[in-house]
C-alpha cells in the first residue's frame, strides 16, 4: 500500500504502523480470512526484522511473517500481535547465471522472478497458479508447488540456501548438498533447509534466499483435451503417468463447474457434450522430434475421448499465456465466492491432498459417495491432476453448510491417507488444517516440531496458531 503513515520510534528502529485502516487491509487472506493484529511493520532489509524480532521477545508480544496473503489456511493471519509484512525486502540481488544460483529476498512475487530468470535464459521451474500475486518467501514458507511440479517438483526441491532469523534474534543459515553423496548422519542435517522449507514461518523469518535454475526450454506445446466425463478424463491421465515414459512438464484438470466459471470469457472454448478438460504442457528442446511427440499423443487421445478432433493445440506465448490466465481465473473467481461467503458465516472449503495416480479414481469415486451431503453447495474440482494433486473446493454459503463441508473435507483427509496419501500438497497446514496433523504424523514426530520450536523459539512468539 502507498501512503502508509509513519510512526517510527528510534528507540525500536522501525516504523510501527497501528492505523487501523492499513491494518484492515492487512488482516484479509485470498480466502476470507480474517486477522486481528494491533499493528503492522514493513521492514526494508534484514536489520528491521532484527529490531522488530528484539522487541516481540523483549516484550512477549506475537509476530507473524506475511507476504502478500494469498494463504488458503489462515497462516498469514494472526488473532494477536504484529504482522511483518515483508513485501518491501522484494530485491534480486544476485544472479550467478553460469553456477545457475540466484539469491533473492522473499518479498519478491514469484511470477515476477520467473519472468526475469526467462530474460537471462534460464527457468526457476516452480509456477504456483498465483505466481503474480504470491511471494517467493511465502513459497518457501508452504512449499508450494504448481502445473510443473509433475515434472520439476515443488519450492524446496530448487531452494539452495536460507538465512533465518529465529524467535530470540539468532541469524541462522541452512544449506542444501543434493547431488552429493553423504552419510554424514540423518539426512534432514544434510539438507538443512528442510527444516525450515514448509514451516510456515513457526521457526523463524526467512530474509534471503538462494535458488537453483536450470536453461529454460527453447518453446512449449500445450494440448486442451475434452472429456465426456470426468471418470475418462481420470483414465486418460493415468495411462499417462504410470506408462509413458516421458512425462509432460505439467497435467492439469478442469471439472464443469471450472468449465461453468470460465463461458463467456474471452479465448474460452469448450465443444458441447463436454464434462471435463485435461490440458497439458509438453517442454521442446532443440532435439525435440515435434512430429512424433504430435502423433504419439493424438493416438493416445484418441483412444480416452470421443472428443479428440476438438483437441486445442496452443503454441504461441500469446495462446499460451492467455489459457493460463483463464485457468488462473478459476481459483480467483472461487476466492471471490469464497469471501463472498465469510460475510454470512460461510467459506471455501479447499482440499489439498495429495494420493498416488494408481489411486486417484478411487478418490473421486469415494467423493461421489459424499456428494448427497452438500445438497446443492456449489464443488470445483481442478488442479494437478497428473501428480494426483486435484483441489476440490466446496463453497459453504453459511455457517451450518460450512460444518457440512468441513466434515466432509474431513472425510476425504481420512480417505488420501487411507490410500497412502497425505493431507497437504501445497497450501501447507497453517491454522485451518492443524487439527489433521495428527492424523498423519504420529505423536513422536509432532512432539518433536515441539521440540524444534522450544529451541528457535523459546517463547513461541512466531507466527501462533500455524501447525502446532
């Protein structure tokens, strides 16, 4: 926000914003959630989060890190305390474009990056659908993930290095050794940003970054496909993933309620008697034989749909750009209802599981099962299918409907973990989704986080509520 006031102590070092209509538009997540801080803080470097760290454990007040909250669990948002909102620390500050590294501070939005990487030749692989409204930090925070985490994995698995700094005012930094042979103890020591990668911000708050970059792909192909159903969609999908042997860069699935939200927006087109799209993303390299990548997916296409002549083939930036923006209207536009919602005692209830692709049929069989109980809530299921990472949103539009969604997001929780899956892909745990960590991780495991915390953050002033 431009215009904040400016109420600076030189005895604290930073500015200690307490108007409360910039802390209003500071207590809102993407989801509708709400906070109640008494005070906002927009450091510019790492020396104000020193101070501002100082001061919460000096005086036990709360701390939460932010960045530009598009959380879906609540874990930007806090009932007390401050919130350090970091998008002002949003510099680039070094690229070693032969080592391919770059190091970054984590306000930076991800798209943003991705985009400059893309100028120097090079790809930062992770694409989260909210990439332009996200932080690099916040990614880290949740290891998030996107399309392409099919076939490049999520946040942690390109984060190099972290500095840190805990609950007493301690700067940390955390290293990564992947690529090396070590049986130097448990791995997770080996890897030290793991322990922080996924933490939400209950260890410390990240002020610098390190990445790994690979070359980026010299054009991509991305293929539409319509199904008559979700069930052939699903079987198409599998095929794929457990039988090709090259897997597509990403594998994304749009249900009909995605493919309600999207008629009558421009560059949409969905051929009648359709119930589903599966759109995939195919990278080409240079030795890329176009024709055969062409022909051995119309075949395999034409075997899973009535509906293969419709394929939609996107090759120029501007087409590929354009189709993911509308997929990136579908979340927003559920985002909308969902705060929509709040205003009556509702939300958007999302589930991010995640099950193995041999499983994923049974999933959604399972939901079919559940369906009578939501009556007639509205269901978006879309998302990254190929990883067996579909989200689906259930839009409770008060109160007791949003008991009824939750208990059977609650259900289908017990179901991914039943069939071997776990509870979260992406948008981590924070306070919506704690009460299931139990359900995943035995009490050993979940007493020592405690133990982690107790040590980094002796008076647990970091980021309350989130995980533990």
């Amino acid at each position: 926000m431009e215009g904040l006031p400016e109420i600076k102590d030189p005895q604290l070092g930073f500015q200690l914003v307490k108007d409360p209509d910039v802390i209003n538009a500071y207590s809102q997540d993407a989801l509708g959630i709400k906070g109640n801080f008494e005070a906002i803080v927009r450091p510019k470097g790492e020396e104000e989060v020193l101070d501002v760290i100082s001061y919460c454990y000096n005086t036990s007040k709360k701390l939460t890190p932010q960045g530009l909250r598009t959380s879906l669990t609540g874990a930007s948002m806090a009932e007390e305390g401050i919130a350090l909102c970091l998008e002002e620390m949003n510099s680039i500050l070094d690229v070693d474009e032969k080592a391919k590294v770059a190091y970054v501070q984590p306000g930076v939005p991800t798209g943003d990056l991705r985009r400059f990487f893309n100028t120097l030749g090079l790809m930062y692989p992770p694409d989260p659908t909210s990439q332009k409204e996200c932080t690099i930090g916040g990614n880290v925070a949740t290891n998030a993930s996107g399309s392409r985490s099919l076939k490049f994995g999520s946040t942690g698995d390109w984060v190099c290095y972290l500095r840190v700094i805990d609950g007493t005012g301690k700067v940390h930094e955390f290293y990564t050794r992947k690529g090396l042979k070590s049986a130097c103890g448990p791995r997770i020591f080996q890897n030290s940003v793991d322990i922080i990668v996924g933490s939400e911000g209950i260890f410390g708050v990240i002020t610098k970054i390190g990445l790994r970059l690979i070359d980026k792909p010299p054009d991509s192909i991305i293929f539409v496909v319509f199904f008559e159903d979700v069930y052939k969609a699903l079987q198409f999908v599998t095929h794929v993933i457990l039988h090709k042997k090259k897997l597509p860069a990403a594998m994304e699935l749009l249900d009909e309620y995605c493919m309600s939200l999207l008629e009558g927006m421009e560059g949409y087109y969905a051929p009648k008697g359709s119930r589903c799209i599966i759109y995939f993303e195919e990278d080409i390299w240079d030795d890329t034989n176009e024709d055969q990548l062409l022909e051995s997916w119309y075949q395999l296409i034409e075997r899973h749909t009535k509906l293969s002549q419709d394929t939609i083939l996107l090759r120029s930036n501007r087409q590929k750009e354009g189709f993911k923006q509308l997929r990136h209207r579908v979340p927003e536009a559920l985002n909308e209802e969902s705060i929509r919602a709040a205003k009556h005692g509702g939300l958007k209830i999302s589930t991010d599981w995640v099950v193995p692709l041999e499983n994923i049929t049974k999933i959604f069989r399972f939901f079919d099962e559940l369906r009578p109980m939501l009556k007639d809530m509205p269901v978006a299921r879309y998302g990254h299918i190929g990883s067996g990472h579909p989200h689906f949103n259930i839009i409770a539009r008060d109160e007791r409907e949003k008991e009824l969604a939750k208990e059977a997001e609650k259900r289908l929780v017990l179901k991914a973990l039943e069939l071997d899956g776990t509870i979260s892909g992406e948008h981590g745990i924070g306070k919506l989704k704690k009460g299931y960590l139990s359900l995943m991780y035995p009490q050993e495991v979940i007493s020592t986080l405690k133990s982690v915390k107790n040590i980094l953050d002796p008076k647990w002033i970091l980021s309350p509520g989130n995980i533990i």
